[in-house]
C-alpha cells in the first residue's frame, strides 16, 4: 500500500475535514495523491478556493497540493486508504454521540475495496474503534476486516491556534489490527509525521491513549480551579502562589480557567463512560469534570455579588464579556463555557454584551442565543475577561476606567492584568 501510494498508483482520502481533517490532507497531498471528502458542499466550496472554513490555515497551506476537494461518493471509491476525521462529542447528557462517526463508517462501507485500509482518527473510548465502527463497515461493504480490508487508528493530535505544535513537528501514534498493517499505516504516516511514530500495540491501546491525555490535562486543570477557591478564602492570589510553586523544577505549570473546546472538556467523559458499561464508577475523573464543568456560575456568582453590593439593582446593571471562544486566539466556539458564563448573568436579568475579535456573531446566536456587539459602551459595572486573545494583552487600566463605571470590577480569569488594574476593583481566579 504505502509503495503504490508513493507512486500514486493509489490514493489516500480524508473523510472529515474540519480544523483535524484539512491539515492532514493537505499534508498528506504534499507528498501523495488525496482526496478530500465532507458532507458539506459549501465547505467544499470553500476550500476549492483555498479558504479553510475553521479560519486555522493561511491560503498558502493549499499550494503545492495533490487534492481534490469533494463530496461525491463516486470519486471518494478513487481511493485505497481511508483516515476519518469527524467529530465525536458528547450530548447534554454527557454521554458519547458517536452519530458522525457511524455515519462516516457507513460512507467507507460504501466505498470500500478488498485490500484497501481505513483508519480512524476521531477521538473515542477503548474499543470503539473495533466494536462499534467496523462492524458498521463490515455491514455495509460485505468485506471482513483483517480478512478483506486493513484497518487501524492513530489518534488526533492536532491543537487550534497552535502553530508551534503541528502536524509534523508532533509524534504520532499509530496502531494497526494485526501486525502487517501496522508497519504499513506507520509508513504512510511517517511521510507527514516528521517528529516519528509511536507504534502502539494495538488499537484499543492508542484510543486510551488519546484520551488519557486529555483527561490528564482536565485533572489538572481542575486541581488549579479548586485550589483557586480555596486560595480566595484566604485571600491569596493564585496566580501569585502558582509563580511562586513554578520555580521548582518538577512544578506542573496549569493554571484555572474554564473548561471548554471539543477535547480537554469532551474526552474524559468517553472514558467514563465506558468504565460504567463495564461497572465501575469514576470517582477522580468525573470529580475533576464536576469542578470545571461548575466554573462558569462561580465566576457568574463573583461579579452578581459585586454589582449587587455596588450597584443594587442587577436589572439597571451592564456586564462587557470580552472573548466567546473557548479558548484564545482561534475562531471556534465549540462547547464554550464562555455561553454558560453569559447564560448564567442573563438568569439574574443582567444586560450582558459580548465582544470576541475571532468569534462569528451569526454563529454564537444560532449555537448559544447571543450575538456580539458592534459597540463597546462605557458605564460597564463589571468586564470579564474570559480568554486571554492577543487583541487583549495591551490593555490597560486607563482603558477599563474608560468603558466601566467608578465601582466596577475587572473579573480577569486567566490574570492576564495582575498587578495593572488600580482604578477598578480586581478579581481574577
């Protein structure tokens, strides 16, 4: 396979190409013939112009590339080797939607040949590779995996608004149903994957893989938010405490915040999830999730208590929520806890304006039910400053006092202004 593709006698495909899937397509047309397959034409549309619909990659990303931006199924049969790279978030429940995915299964099953090889890239639970997607392409195709097709999985690694940590600087793991296909998606990988790759022993191995990574990142996030409630009740800054504790070696640098995005606030709750179907309830991780997932009504809680003490009557009051992403600099608004922050002031009849240089106002209102403000005002009684763009690391004190009334406080999470907000009341986590 990885010869012929080398030769482009054959061809990869990438089916799914949102701010995980494009990347790796254009990486892959560097070097090999790709087609590039989503079930929205108008992003299709889009990217046959070299525009990336996720606002991540520059018009210069599509140069130079072997691709052919599609959503027929027809010209998606042209390839041999499959990637899926479709989102797997969870409902309102939390629990695993593994409807794109299953979708995705089903395209490939349609498509699929004998001695052809599909991987999955999308972020699941152990085993959801092996007992819930090839089933659904075995079904489909009539071929048997291992037998007929070649099948493994190699975990996302891409990080939005990272452009340090890319696709080829960053290891990646790679694993395969049976020995001969694991050399060979590793092959295949290594022409993107210039950092190398990490041969995992079996599928289910790479799936926890990536979602520990995730969950590990959540927990210790999680430590940081409560220790910044404890740290308030004793009227230490925790931002000072974590500068001090950073200066050891061995120190783990998080900080607080909240908890978004489809990754660090989706993954752990695959994990948890399946350790319940086979009966064992989590008690660390969902801890961790039950912090975070509480972050936005304590900040919500903060700046209430304030404007009730200074101003009294919250429905004369007005509250500037600078930042809508879930997290700074990048344009996605996905799972952003940024909503439930908004939310949560709008439940005490606060007016509540929203301004984000990277986030689409039509977007917001049809995902959360509120726009941005072309606007800003200037008798704010509270700003909270919820990501830290870099639109927002110049701004200073003379700049608050002038769009906040006298009393207002400067909720700043990620303590962006420590020690530079004197004319206003400051709080940060």
């Amino acid at each position: 396979m990885y010869q012929e593709l080398i030769n482009k006698k054959r061809k990869l495909a990438l089916v799914g190409l949102g701010y995980v899937g494009l990347p790796i397509a254009l990486g892959f047309a560097k070097k090999i013939s790709v087609i590039a397959f989503d079930i929205s034409s108008k992003r299709i549309e889009m990217m046959k112009k070299g525009i990336d619909p996720s606002n991540e990659l520059e018009k210069e990303a599509f140069d130079g590339c072997d691709i052919v931006f599609t959503d027929s199924l027809e010209v998606l049969r042209e390839a041999s080797f499959f990637i899926v790279a479709v989102p797997t978030p969870v409902d309102e429940h939390n629990i695993p939607d593994l409807n794109a995915v299953k979708s995705a299964s089903e395209t490939i099953g349609k498509v699929v040949k004998k001695n052809d090889y599909v991987v999955f890239e999308s972020t699941v639970y152990p085993g959801c590779t092996e007992e819930d997607c090839l089933p659904v392409v075995e079904k489909i195709s009539g071929l048997k995996n291992i037998t007929d097709f070649k099948s493994g999985y190699s975990p996302e690694r891409i990080n939005p608004g990272d452009k340090t940590h890319t696709l080829s600087k960053v290891i990646k793991v790679v694993s395969g149903c049976d020995a001969e296909s694991l050399e060979e998606i590793a092959k295949v990988y290594e022409l993107v994957a210039e950092a190398g790759v990490h041969k995992a022993s079996s599928i289910k191995v790479a799936e926890a893989a990536k979602i520990i990574e995730n969950t590990q990142r959540d927990l210790n996030i999680a430590l940081m938010n409560e220790l910044s409630i404890i740290f308030e009740m004793m009227n230490i800054n925790t931002y000072e405490v974590l500068e001090a504790a950073g200066t050891k070696w061995n120190f783990l640098k998080f900080q607080p915040g909240l908890v978004g995005g489809h990754c660090i606030g989706v993954d752990p709750y695959y994990l948890t999830y399946k350790a319940q179907k086979l009966g064992y309830h989590s008690q660390v991780i969902l801890a961790g999730r039950n912090i975070n997932d509480n972050m936005a009504n304590r900040v919500a809680q903060k700046v209430v208590m304030h404007i009730i003490k200074t101003v009294g009557n919250v429905k004369t009051a007005k509250v500037l929520v600078k930042g809508a992403t879930f997290k700074e600099n990048v344009s996605d608004i996905r799972n952003s806890k940024v909503a439930d922050v908004v939310i949560a002031l709008q439940k005490f009849y606060l007016h509540v304006d929203v301004e984000d240089p990277f986030a689409d106002s039509d977007q917001l209102k049809h995902e959360y039910g509120f726009g941005l403000v072309n606007n800003i005002a200037n008798d704010y009684d509270a700003v909270i400053i919820t990501v830290p763009h870099k639109a927002y690391q110049q701004l200073d004190d003379n700049y608050f006092a002038g769009i906040t009334n006298k009393d207002a406080m400067i909720a700043d999470l990620k303590g962006t202004y420590r020690n530079k907000i004197s004319t206003r009341t400051y709080w940060s986590l």
